[in-house]
C-alpha cells in the first residue's frame, strides 16, 4: 500500500493535470463558437449560390462547362484533406488519415497511380509526406486561420487543372460539422461538378446555436427540437426560366469559379469546427476522469490515514497497558 505521502503526491499532480485540460476544454469551446459564427454568417451565401447555379446548368440543356465531364478516363486524381496542426483532440486526425490511406489505396487498385495530395493541417502534411504521397504544397497555416483567399487560390489551381485535363478527378476528405457532440467524416468530390439538384442544401444540418458537448445537454436538444428544427429548413425553389446576358459562357465563367471556392472554404470551415468540437469532446473527457480518480485517491488517502491513526491509538493503548 503506498505512503501518505506518496498519495498526496499523485492527488496533486492529477489536480494539476486537471487544471490544465479544463482550460484547455474551456479555450476549445470559445474558438467553437468562432468556428460557429464563421459558418453561420457563410452559409446562406453559399447554399443559394449552389441552387442557382445548379438549377441554372440543369435548365440549359445545350451547356457544356470544361468541369462537368464525368466521362472521361480517370487517369490522374487530386485529394484535398483537412486535418489540424496540433494534437489533443481524440480521433480527429488519425480518421482523416486512415481514410486518405483508403482512398489513395483504392485508386491504386484500380490502376491509378498519379495521384496528387493537398495537404491541409500539419497531421496530414507529415503523414502524407512520411508514406511518400505526392504533395502539392505547404497549407499548414491556413487549417489555424481560415481564410477565403488561399481556398480561392487552391480551388483555381485544382479547376485549371481539371480544365487542362492534368487531373481528371478532385476529391474531399474532411470532417462534416453536425453539432458540437457530432462530427461525420466525409469523402465528397469537388469535380467533375455534381449537376443533381437532390443534394442541394443537404450539408446544412447543423446545430449552430449549442457547443454544449455532454449527453444530458444534446438529449435536451433533441427533445425540445432545436436540432430538428434547424434539419427541417428547406431551400426555397427559384424560377428556373433564365434569360442570360450577355452569354451563357460569360455567366458561367463567373459561377462555377465561385461555387467551387466556396466548396473548398466551407469544408474548411467545417473541419476547423470540428477540430475545435473534437477537441473540447476530449478534454472534456479528460477532466471527467481526473474527478473521478482524484475521488478514488482522496477515498483510498482517507482510509490509509484512519488506519494510520487507529495503529497510533492501538499502540498508545497497548503502552498504557503494559506499564
């Protein structure tokens, strides 16, 4: 059995870890509700862009874009993944790796073997560049601050390549922000451009109104419908009836550049939050089991130092006896 001591040792340095994953939960959450607001103010913006441009390449039958051609031979493939610069988060980073790994895996069985890696996020940086992946370039600052700018450029570099027939497929690995308690690792594809209309407005079933990570807390959420609430809202159908000016190319030049930088920006939004949810989860997790063994080493403390005080007394009674 260890010492007084010794235990007060251990229930020091567990308060002391305590302290630091509480803080540590407490700065993930604020940055959570940054990561919340960022998407909150980008996505109407986004979803109504999506529809219009949709509804309008679906409308003119006779439109040929250089980035719709789901035809062609699949030769060369890009993959854009977002993961984070630093660790502490649970699973975040090694389930986007494990599926970078499956996807270039499965393009490789199936005789693809140029494939092209932007790397977002120090992780997945070092761990594409650890298994001799074909990297793009360095984006590590951009998973910390996320700005549309880089997205922009990143999404220009990737169209001109797929206009050029350099790369013949541009996928998305990235998490899915649902709700602070949820996040869904996603692989989407970025071009050739989806033209369907049954998807629009599908990613936005976020719960951007809680960072509240506890399961009593996502319980009461489901049960006073907010989450509900917040799936249920349906994009509102525009006329399809265009009339283009000055030309069909002319406006399409302007959308689909557009579309395709907001594709990349919102998933870059959605995995940061996400980081910042994943994280928060965990130190949340963390401080819970601090608590519980602080009570387990507090309980076994007070029960040594009653033993050690009923050995003194025992002894102090057998001394009086004797003499």
């Amino acid at each position: 059995m260890p010492s007084l001591k010794e235990i007060k040792t251990r229930i020091a340095s567990v308060q002391s870890t305590r302290k630091i994953t509480s803080a540590m939960k407490m700065v993930a959450s604020s940055k959570l509700h940054h990561a919340q607001t960022a998407i909150q103010n980008m996505l109407p913006y986004e979803n109504m862009l999506e529809h219009i441009l949709k509804s309008f390449l679906v409308s003119m039958h006779d439109v040929q874009t250089p980035y719709d051609e789901d035809n062609r031979a699949i030769k060369r493939v890009a993959l854009i993944v977002f993961s984070s610069n630093s660790s502490l988060c649970g699973g975040y980073n090694a389930n986007v790796i494990r599926m970078m790994q499956n996807a270039v895996d499965d393009y490789k069985k199936k005789g693809v073997e140029d494939i092209l890696v932007y790397p977002i996020g120090r992780k997945v940086m070092e761990k594409a560049t650890k298994l001799g992946y074909h990297v793009a370039g360095d984006f590590v600052e951009l998973a910390d601050k996320p700005s549309a700018a880089p997205c922009a450029a990143i999404a220009k570099e990737l169209a001109d390549k797929f206009a050029k027939h350099e790369v013949d497929k541009v996928e998305m690995i990235y998490h899915h922000f649902k709700s602070a308690g949820t996040q869904i690792l996603t692989r989407s594809i970025f071009l050739p451009i989806d033209l369907s209309t049954e998807r629009i407005g599908a990613g936005n079933d976020r719960d951007l109104s809680s960072n509240e990570v506890t399961a009593k807390a996502q319980a009461y959420l489901r049960k006073h419908g907010q989450s509900e609430d917040r799936q249920g809202e349906e994009v509102k159908p525009l006329n399809d009836d265009f009339i283009v000016e000055p030309d069909v190319e002319s406006v399409l030049s302007v959308l689909i550049p557009k579309q395709l930088n907001l594709m990349v920006y919102t998933a870059l939004l959605d995995s940061n939050a996400s980081e910042h949810a994943a994280r928060m989860v965990a130190m949340q997790t963390a401080t819970d089991n601090a608590d519980e063994i602080l009570k387990e080493l507090k309980l076994q403390y007070n029960k040594s130092r009653q033993a050690a005080i009923t050995s003194e007394m025992l002894d102090i009674v057998g001394g009086s006896v004797n003499n």
